[in-house]
C-alpha cells in the first residue's frame, strides 16, 4: 500500500470526484513529493524533466488530452512518480485505450458464440466451492449452483458483485471485516474506470456506490488503485455451508479472448473455517 499524507492527497483528488487518470496523476504527483519528504507535490516541470519528456507534453497529459504515450515514457514516468505494481497498470491500460486489450468484449460471429458458451459451461465445472464469471462492470454473467447457495442475490436479474458488496445491508453482515475490504473494492473501481472512462455501467455504479458515506469517504481520502485480488483471502458467515466462519481464498482467471471478464473460484481454506 502507498503511504499518503491523507489531508493533502484529498485536498488534491476531490475538487471533482473522479476524473480519470488526469485526477490519480495530480495525486501521484503530490504522493511523489510527500515520499521524498519535500512537503508538497513534485513540480509538473520536474516530472517533465526526469521523465525526460517536455512541461508541455505533461501538462497535455494530465489535462486529459490525448498524448503519445510510448513504453519507454510510460516505464519513465512511472519511475519518476514512484508509483507501484497497481498504479503502473493503471497508467499502461490507459496507453491501450481502445486497443482490443482494453476494449469490453462483444459476440461478433457463431465461433465466439460457442467459445463464450464453453467459458460459460467451465464455470459449472467446480462442483464443491463456489465459481462465478463476472464482466468489467462486476456485472454476473454466470455462476454455478454452489455460489447461488451462498449468496442467493446472484439470481437476481443483472446482479453486481460489486454493488453488493458496497451498498447492501447483508453484505456488512456475509463479509466479515467489511470495513477492511471497502478500500480494495473502491480501488478495483477506480481501475475500471481509467480503463473505460465513459462506460455507462461503471459510471451509474460509482455514483450509487459514493451514496453510502462511508464510501465516500474512503474514496476521497484514499484515492488507491487496485487491478485485482488474486489470493485474497476472505473470512464469511454463510449459514446455508456452516454454522461457523467460513475461511475462503480468491483465485481470479482472465480469460484471453474476453477482456475485463474475470472467471473467480472461492477456494475453502483447509479446516473450512478459522
């Protein structure tokens, strides 16, 4: 985790919530300058400079304009703002804007009908824990029955893990140490969106989400980026698998032709419970 100077990092990330990576790159600069112990933000002209690029071609880039961001600029820039494995997919996505790395997936022909169909059918795969595909919006396109025994809101018509977890009563109640696990999720969203900044889906999420207090307030003091949780390790109350907590660990699968989509598998951790 990145430290910060929580004052002044939301001083710097609130004026407009969230605008992208123009918002998370006036952050980074401000972080940089706090790490180094000057008290303050790095100049853009410093940035500029030990990036090795012009005060102008930065200023264009953190003013949201389209820039040429080459690898060998990214990996400078990313030196010069000290920023760690998370921040720098951040700002690697964003050079990919478009790219079919980055782009949501859609169904074009009959082939990738069937090899959605089959991604689908491997998540019925897992009989003793619960599986789930999820798209870049958090959005579930399929689960299988172990999962809707734990929680049944994946039934529900257009259900989203992560407005579930964010804005219903239960959750606080499934999810123990809720409070612990808000920053992650809050970060995963921030990643969404600087990679589809307009996407309709995530930009109605982020506003129910910043309608709970509580999310507001870590959003602003605690502007994190996080690309995922590959490992995590969770502890639950689920009363359909056990009369104890449940102790259970993520394992999160990228599948290669449908970009943003995650297939996640909630292995149970050896004694099912702490």
């Amino acid at each position: 985790m990145r430290p910060y100077g929580a004052d002044r990092v939301k001083t710097a990330y609130s004026a407009n919530r969230f605008r992208g990576l123009p918002s998370l790159l006036r952050v980074w600069r401000l972080e940089a300058g706090l790490q180094m112990e000057r008290g303050k933000a790095l100049s853009q002209k410093e940035v500029a400079h030990k990036t090795g690029v012009s005060e102008r071609w930065y200023r264009t880039l953190e003013s949201g304009a389209d820039v040429s961001l080459p690898p060998n600029v990214l990996d400078r820039l990313a030196e010069t703002l000290r920023l760690g494995p998370d921040e720098r997919m951040a700002i690697y996505a964003h050079a990919l804007s478009g790219s079919t790395l980055t782009r949501p997936y859609s169904v074009e022909s009959s082939s990738e009908s069937a090899d959605l169909e089959e991604l689908e059918e491997l998540v019925e795969w897992p009989q003793d824990v619960p599986a789930y595909l999820i798209d870049h919006t958090w959005t579930i396109i399929r689960h299988n029955a172990h999962m809707a025994r734990w929680f049944p809101w994946v039934t529900e018509p257009s259900a989203n893990l992560l407005r579930w977890v964010l804005t219903a009563p239960e959750a606080r109640e499934q999810l123990l140490g809720w409070h612990d696990h808000v920053e992650h999720y809050l970060g995963q969203l921030r990643f969404a969106l600087v990679n589809w900044p307009a996407d309709p889906v995530l930009n109605d999420l982020l506003e129910h989400v910043l309608a709970i207090p509580e999310c507001e307030r870590i959003w602003q003091e605690r502007p994190r980026v996080v690309a995922y949780r590959q490992g995590h390790q969770f502890h639950l109350r689920v009363p359909s698998a056990s009369a104890e907590e449940v102790t259970v660990r993520s394992q999160v699968l990228l599948p290669a032709s449908h970009p943003g989509w995650r297939f996640v598998i909630l292995m149970l951790r050896q004694g099912g419970s702490r």
